[in-house]
C-alpha cells in the first residue's frame, strides 16, 4: 500500500488494483519458457539494484518495480543472447540497462506529457509531483550510466545511448508535427522509428552483443528489433481506434494531436471535404469527446485501418525472415512466437 502524495487528498493507493488484466498471459508465460529462470534471477537482481538508502527515493523504486508491465524488452535481450551465442552474466547487465534507461525516459515522458496514470497505474508525477518524477528520472539513468561505467561495458552503453538519443528526437520530432498535422507517412515511419523501433532494436543488439555474436549476427539482431518495433508501434496506435480501454484511453493519439498511419493513410485517400473536416477536428477540436469519436468514426469508415494492418503485416514478415538467418534454436523459436504476440496482442 502506497500513501498519495498529491496535495490534498492524502489518499490510500493500491497500485494492483489498478491493473489490467491479460488475457494472453499464458502465451506470454510459453514464450518466456526458455529463459524463465534467468528472467526471475534478473527480476531479483534489479530489484535489490534498485534500492537506496533514502526513504523517499526507495518507496518510488518499489513502486516503480512493483508496476511493471509484461517485461518484454528483458525478454527480448534473454533470448536474443540465447539465439546468437548464449546469455552470459553481461546479458543480466545489459537487461538491468535496458531498463534503468527506459523506466527513466517513461517517468520523464509523463512528466512532459502530464500524464496521471501509465498502462493502469498512477504515474511517479501524479502520485509525488513533477519536481519528484524527474529527480527520479535523473537518477535511473545515472544508475543506469554507473551499472556500464563500473563493468566497463561500454559496447552496451553506446547501443543504449543511441536508441535515447533518437527516441529524444523522435519525440521532439513528433511534437513539432503536431503543432502543423502535416506528417507524410516518411515522416510517420521515421517517428515510430526513433521513438519505438530504436529501443526494441538496442534490446536485440545488446543481447547479441553480450552473447560476444560476431559483427554479421550482431547487425541481424539490430535489424530485427527494428522490424518487430515497427510493428510493435503501428499495432499500438491502431488501439486508438479500438473498442474497449485498453490501459491507453481510446482515442488519445487523436487527443493529443499524434498523426498515426490510420489516421495519415485516410487524410491521403478520402475526398477533399472529408479531409478538410478530419483535419479540423483534430486541430480544434480534438478535447471534445464526440469530436474525437467522429474522427474515429470517419477512419474506420475508410481504409485506414486495413491499411495500417497490411503495414505491420509487412513488418512482421520481414522480422520473420530476418530470424530464420540465425541458427535454429529453442531460443529462436520463441522470438517467432514473440513476434506473433506483438501482433495479435489485446492491449
């Protein structure tokens, strides 16, 4: 049990009560099979990494750790490490990395975003104020830039480093577009590239990195994550145009002015009045609720939904194919049914 400490209410939290349930739990249990017991080991091993001797600082952390999601980015580096050569002690590093590095760049994009909650949960912000969150930013990734520094993992830390430099970008990249809802599907496609796909790419080459994988597997690794986080992004962004509340509200891309591929491909292909439309009800209209409806209404009536489908489609395939250039194994098998998940996932 947590203590809100958002003036005034004082309130009683229970983080799990929050929580979503999920119905392809199993699946996911199947496909981590392989690498169970590392997966646990690590669990164990960050979160006494994540403790600290300051009171306010250590209730934050196991927080933070309590509410993780489907830690899929740590199974992405365990099985990666399996199928390019075999997990070593450098791949529970890179894992611990990974996630110091990305748990820093959620707690700060809910800071910016003034975001209350993140996948069912209350965000660090909304539960200990902006100036909290991005103290507890800054020192994840400090955390994070000490775990390499003191392993002399250097390798680990620049494929980490880059991913959150182009997913800074990505996110600068995407604001400025929104301010003008002139994005091209290029422009799309290279967003979702730095934002999402850079990251599930660092995860695949750090695990094939600390599998010491010769340069050729090592660039196979990169190319694959980046495929399976292309796919990864556009089957999160049709979610916004789904049925149900998925832990991200229906309709927020559109809320917060996000162009996305259903939204872009029906602007590209309907009539000019219809277009004229969409494009003024995202742009003045987009914190009305039956306004952001309508626009869901309208690309669902359209192509864009198909079209956004058939595009991680193609994604996925060339995943596929990337994967089957590395040597058969148990590990392999469950990157093929990890890249199925991604696309068949209900949240």
């Amino acid at each position: 049990m947590f203590l809100c400490q958002q003036e005034p209410c004082g309130c009683a939290i229970e983080p799990c009560a929050l929580s979503f349930a999920d119905p392809m739990a199993k699946e996911l249990a199947r496909i981590q099979a392989p690498v169970a017991a590392e997966i646990r080991a690590f669990e164990t091993h960050f979160r006494s990494a994540m403790r600290t001797k300051v009171v306010l600082l250590d209730r934050i952390m196991e927080y933070i750790v309590k509410r993780k999601g489907k830690q899929i980015r740590p199974l992405l580096v365990f099985l990666t490490a399996g199928a390019c050569g075999g997990i070593t002690e450098r791949t529970n590093r890179g894992a611990s990395l990974i996630e110091l590095l990305h748990t820093a760049t959620l707690v700060h994009d809910d800071v910016v975003d003034d975001a209350a909650y993140r996948r069912g949960f209350f965000s660090v912000n909304a539960l200990w104020k902006n100036k909290v969150a991005v103290l507890v930013g800054d020192y994840l990734l400090s955390r994070g830039l000490l775990l390499s520094v003191e392993h002399k993992d250097f390798d680990l830390l620049q494929i980490v480093s880059t991913a959150v430099r182009q997913m800074s970008e990505g996110e600068l990249l995407q604001m400025e577009k929104a301010r003008r809802l002139d994005i091209s599907e290029s422009v799309y496609f290279d967003i979702i590239h730095k934002k999402t796909a850079s990251l599930i790419s660092s995860c695949c080459a750090i695990g094939a990195a600390s599998a010491q994988a010769e340069p050729d597997i090592l660039e196979i690794a990169e190319q694959f994550g980046q495929k399976l986080g292309m796919a990864f992004q556009i089957k999160d962004d049709l979610f916004d145009y789904g049925q149900d509340e998925i832990g991200k509200p229906i309709g927020q891309d559109i809320k917060e002015k996000k162009m996305t591929l259903p939204l872009i491909y029906t602007l590209q292909t309907t009539d000019a009045a219809t277009r004229r439309h969409l494009i003024d009800l995202v742009k003045n209209h987009s914190q009305e609720q039956s306004k952001v409806q309508e626009v869901i209404a309208l690309v669902r009536a359209g192509q864009g939904i198909a079209y956004a489908q058939q595009t991680m489609a193609e994604y996925q395939t060339q995943a596929l194919k990337l994967l089957l250039q590395l040597p058969e194994s148990i590990y392999r098998t469950s990157l093929e049914e990890l890249v199925a998940y991604t696309v068949a996932r209900d949240k």
